[in-house]
C-alpha cells in the first residue's frame, strides 16, 4: 500500500492533533491529581490525631 506525499503529509497532522489533544487531557488528569491532594491535606485539618496538631474547639 503506498501512501502519496499528500496522504503522508495530512496522516501526520492528524496525528499531531491527536497529541496536542493527549497532552491537553493528561495535563487536566494531573491537576485533578494535584487539586485532590491539596484537597485532602486541608481535609485533615482540626483532626489532631491526623496530624494537624490543633485541638478541634466547640461551642458550649
């Protein structure tokens, strides 16, 4: 099967969208990623026994 200069040349900037479209979605799974671990590190705060080392205060 031979591919003429055309076909070749339109093959390749199909495929440089497609990475431009993987690195677009790999870059929003790792701020998901960075977004959940900041998320759960403020989760964590008021829970001394989880390292926080404050007293949790309520009002009586």
């Amino acid at each position: 099967m031979k591919k003429s200069t055309e076909d070749l040349v339109r093959e390749i900037d199909e495929l440089k969208s497609e990475l431009r479209q993987m690195k677009e979605i790999v870059g929003m799974l790792f701020n998901m990623v960075v977004d959940s671990e900041t998320d759960d590190e403020e989760d964590f705060l008021g829970f001394p026994e989880l390292g926080s080392g404050e007293t949790p205060r309520f009002n009586t």
